[in-house]
C-alpha cells in the first residue's frame, strides 16, 4: 500500500521585493495577522524572485529571507530565482559555472549589439563574467527608461541602489568583496523552478487538487516544454538569457501542454497583477516605491498587501470577481 499523501498546507507566495525591506516587513507582519497561528506557523512560503534593485534596502532584505528559516522553523520556504538575482549573483561570482564548462564569456555573443548601448561593466573581472552580470554592472548611458517612465538607476537593471545598500559605488568592481558570503550563499542557492504536488485550491465549482508550478516570469509558449523544465531544473547558465526568468508576453499564458491539466502557473516579474483561471502574476510593486508588495494564499486565492510606505490601490479591473479576496 502506498502511503498517504503530505497533509494540505497552507502555501503563499510572495511577489518581488525589489530592495524594499519596511515592505516586506509589513507584509510579513499582515500575513501573520490575516491568517491563522497554525496555518502560518506551517505554511510552504514561495518567494517569487527579485529580492535586489531598485529599493534602498537590498542587503536587509537578504539578511530578512536568510534569517526565516531560523525564525519560522515549522515553514518550508523557498527562494526562486528573479532575473535581477541572477544578474546579481553573476557580477559578485556566484553564478554556478555552465554545466558543458564553457566560459561565461560564451553568453556575450547574442546580445554583444548592445554592449556600447547599455554601457555593459568592462572593469576588473568582467572577462570571466555571465553576461547579465556585465549588463547589471554597467552604466547605461540613457536617462530615462521609457517603459517605466522613470529614470534609469545606474544600469539598465537599475542596479545602483544595491550597490548602495553595501556602501560600494555603482559599478565598483569592490561590491564582490562587500556581499558577506552568506548572501553570495543565498543566491547561489536560488532555484530556477519549484514544483509542488497536491496544491489545493479553491474554485467555484469547489475544492481542487493541483499541482503549483512557480517561476519567475513564466513558461515560455514557443519553446519545447521538457526543455524548459531541464533548463529551470539544472540552473543552465550557458543560456544567454533565460526567458523563463525575462520574457513578457511570450511567457505570459500557461502552454498549450500544461491546459487541461490541473497545473498552476505563478509569477512574479512583470510588475501587475493578474489571475485567470490557474494562472496568476502577482507582482504589484514592481519595484516602484508607492506601490505594495502583494501575496496570495491557497487554497482560499486571499490577496494580502503591505500597508507601509505605499500609496496605491488595486485596480478593481484587475482583480476578477469572485476570484480574489483583497485583505489591505
């Protein structure tokens, strides 16, 4: 006889943080206040990526994730990967080596048309650096991110304000000396994918069994499904630019394998909120400093902002009806 099972817990997932540690805070805190002690105590915590750039406070928020196993020791959580981590981990060396052995140095090809462009990091190191790390530790020489509307931060990850959070200045080379090695240990550790069997959720039709599929951005509709999973499985840092960590719409909708099997696919990277049937993108920040962090809890798909330092609300549109229960 086969056993049982693992009892039904309760499962959050927490969009990107962006380096906004009183956020994330506060998060924490209404999370513990919404639900009840023993369901919080236990519950399977997915981060969803994007823990650096663009916020002022990077460095605590990494010593805040580090810190929660220690704290909340009945939890499981887990860390994915965000494409801005991964840029991160490849400037301060912390990028696993491509598992074929070829160098970092291989990834430059496909996007070396913007290397002037986007003022990619040349200084001590950067021969033997992942392209994203180049990109990430560069200067980008235009002023204004047109898609976001604001001003570029540094490099076109808006990486200047994690450089701050370690006292380095944007694109020293001395940032790699002054991540304590338990975060380089951090993102080291982050993985591409998660996958989690007899997820639970609720639908109008009642109660059902699921299985969680959360990656950063998404899964890619073009690309051949099993080569996704082995990409995201083995942290394959031979790609270039992992597009299940990048992409935007070509990762938007769950593939056409996945429909009619009971799978959910959750995100965070694309700076909205979006739940349709067992898809969902929760990232309300976006790293922009009025918005909130956002996280959603099965089974009951409940949405629990931040309340610090945050001056939006949701657009009502957004949130379908009967879908998503708002708790600010």
């Amino acid at each position: 006889m086969s056993p049982p099972p693992p009892p039904l817990r309760t499962v959050i997932c927490v969009g990107d943080i962006h380096g906004h540690i009183s956020k994330l805070e506060s998060l924490w805190a209404n999370l513990q206040a919404a639900l009840p002690a023993d369901a919080f105590a236990t519950a399977l915590v997915v981060f969803l990526g994007d823990y650096c750039d663009r916020g002022p406070h990077t460095r605590e928020v990494l010593d805040f994730l580090i810190a929660l196993p220690a704290r909340h020791p009945a939890q499981r959580h887990v860390f994915l990967c965000g494409n801005h981590d991964l840029a991160f981990a490849a400037f301060v060396g912390a990028l696993q080596p491509p598992p074929d052995g070829s160098p970092f140095s291989s990834t430059w090809g496909e996007y070396i048309h913007n290397e002037e462009h986007e003022g990619w990091y040349r200084g001590p190191g950067h021969e033997g650096m992942h392209a994203q790390g180049r990109r990430w530790g560069g200067i980008i020489k235009e002023r204004r991110n047109q898609k976001r509307g604001s001003p570029y931060m540094g490099s076109i990850y808006d990486a200047q304000p994690t450089f701050e959070s370690y006292s380095v200045a944007h694109g020293s080379p001395d940032l790699v000396k002054a991540v304590p090695e338990e975060h380089k240990r951090f993102l080291r550790d982050l993985v591409w994918i998660h996958e989690e069997e007899n997820m639970p959720i609720d639908t109008d039709e009642g109660q059902i069994i699921c299985k969680l599929i959360a990656v950063h951005a998404g899964l890619e509709r073009s690309m051949d499904l099993d080569e996704q999973f082995r990409v995201l499985r083995t942290k394959n840092t031979k790609v270039s630019k992992v597009a299940m960590l990048s992409g935007r719409q070509d990762v938007w909708d769950i593939p056409k394998d996945l429909a009619g099997k009971q799978t959910i696919v959750i995100s965070g990277h694309h700076g909205k909120l979006y739940m349709d049937g067992l898809r969902f993108i929760i990232d309300e920040g976006g790293g922009y400093g009025h918005k909130p962090i956002a996280a959603i809890v099965f089974p009951s798909k409940e949405l629990i902002r931040s309340t610090e330092g945050t001056t939006s609300r949701t657009d009502p549109d957004i949130i379908r009806s009967g879908l998503v229960h708002v708790v600010l």
